[in-house]
C-alpha cells in the first residue's frame, strides 16, 4: 500500500513539474516602473538614470542574474520568452551602459571613440560569451533567424530622443505580441518623429537603416511602404491614400535622428 502511495506522488510529481521557465524580470520592472516618466501623450519617455544610479545594486543584481542564463536553458524556452529575454537584456545593459559616465555625458554615443562606436564594447556577460550590444540585437535577434519581428526596433532602447520608448515595465512572454503592438503603435503615432503631410511620409531614420526588416513579409508586407500601410492609422494616413502607399507611390523622407541621451 506504501509503495502504491509512493509511487501515486512520484508520479503527480512528474505530471506537474513544470518545463524550464525564463528569468524572472521583476527586478528590471520594477525600476522601470519607478524611474521611466511618459511624455509626450504618452508617445514617448524620459529615464531617471539618476534615480537608476541610486538603486544601482538592484541593476546589477538583476544583470547578474542575466548572465547566469545558460545556452541550453534559453533554448528550451518559447519564442516570446527568448524575446522578451533579449529585449530586456538590451535595454537593461544600455542603461547600465550610460551608469558608467553618468551624469557626465550628453549622449550615448560619447561612450564610444573614433575607433569603435558604444554599440560595438564587448562588456555584456550574456549566453555563454561575453557580448555588444550590436551582438544582441543584430546577431542573437536579428540575425538568427528565429524572429522575423520587425517591431523589435519598436522595443530596443538606445538610450536617445530619437529612439522609440523605453518601456515603462519589462517585456514579458505572456504579454509580448500586446507589448509589441503598443511599442509600434506609440511610436509612430508621434509625429514629431513620424507624420504624413502633403502627400509626403516623414519617418525616423531608423526605417532607413532597418529597411529590410520591415520588408521581410511580416503580416504580408514586402516592402517598407506595405508595412507602414498597416498602421495608417498610427500615422494618420488618409483611407483614400492608402492604396497609392501600398503601391510604393507616397514619397518617403527620412527625418534627422536626435541623439541627445533620454533623460529627465
């Protein structure tokens, strides 16, 4: 009777051990929730990188936490949780990045020097290497092949006016595709950095240097033009125009990228 006992828990046991689950993000939600303000209607926002600063230990615990991650644990995971893994490692490690020189510097870019850009510093303990940023995103995300997620330039932050917002909470699997489209949707409905005007699209310059991406057959679009058309209503592009866009037929210029840091 014992052993049929024993051999019932063992066996529930079994049942109902859960698979490997990703990392736990609440210490990067947390600070983000406490030190990323919305502007802008909420189209964009500003980092509290001194307020970071100060809980600096909590940044590094959860980075920490990061790099213990193994190859074979972010394999065994669902798409959306590699994702939002990698999106939180990119921002998290770019504030963590700034933290570095902060408060005396107006720019990420004056993290770099002539010969290698900020983006380019293999300082990151990630997944088995010791990585970039551009690692991350064009390698690991990018250039995998797993993806095929255009709206992922909606979500990495490089720490700029001219980059789409840096998430007032983490990016988690459960939520990932709602994330996702509210990232997108945010960042082209602000029309400081995205508006149409007599017949003329003016987009951030971040749709030129990722054109490709945008033209990879996501939700059917094969050319930049197609993918805008999707959120026309995000740009507010009139119904009427919106077969000469599908076509190719609307002018596209790109507007010049603020690179000024995202501070409050």
């Amino acid at each position: 009777m014992k052993v049929a006992i024993l051999f019932c828990i063992i066996s529930l046991v079994g049942c109902w051990s859960p698979k490997a689950q990703a990392v736990d993000h609440h210490l990067w939600d947390g600070l983000l929730k406490k030190h990323v303000r919305v502007i802008n209607n909420g189209n964009s926002t500003q980092v509290d990188y001194a307020g970071i600063a100060k809980e600096n230990d909590t940044l590094q615990q959860y980075l920490q936490h990061m790099s213990l991650i193994t190859v074979k644990e972010f394999d065994s995971w669902s798409k959306n949780e590699q994702l939002a893994f990698l999106i939180n490692s990119y921002n998290a490690w770019t504030v963590a990045l700034i933290l570095t020189k902060y408060p005396d510097l107006s720019s990420i870019k004056d993290l770099g020097s002539f010969f290698q850009t900020p983006w380019k510093k293999r300082f990151i303990p990630l997944l088995g290497k010791e990585r970039s940023l551009d690692d991350i995103e064009h390698n690991l995300i990018r250039g995998s092949g797993r993806y095929n997620e255009p709206r992922i330039h909606f979500a990495v932050n490089c720490a700029s006016i001219g980059c789409p917002a840096l998430r007032a909470e983490a990016y988690r699997a459960d939520k990932l595709e709602e994330q996702l489209e509210e990232a997108a949707t945010t960042f082209l409905q602000d029309h400081q950095r995205n508006r149409y005007k007599n017949d003329t699209l003016y987009i951030s310059s971040l749709f030129k240097w990722y054109k490709k991406d945008f033209a990879q057959g996501w939700r059917g679009a094969e050319t930049l033009h197609q993918f805008l058309a999707l959120y026309h209503d995000s740009l507010q592009i009139p119904a009427d125009h919106l077969s000469r866009m599908k076509n190719g037929e609307i002018d596209i210029r790109y507007l010049e990228y603020d690179w000024q840091l995202n501070d409050t």
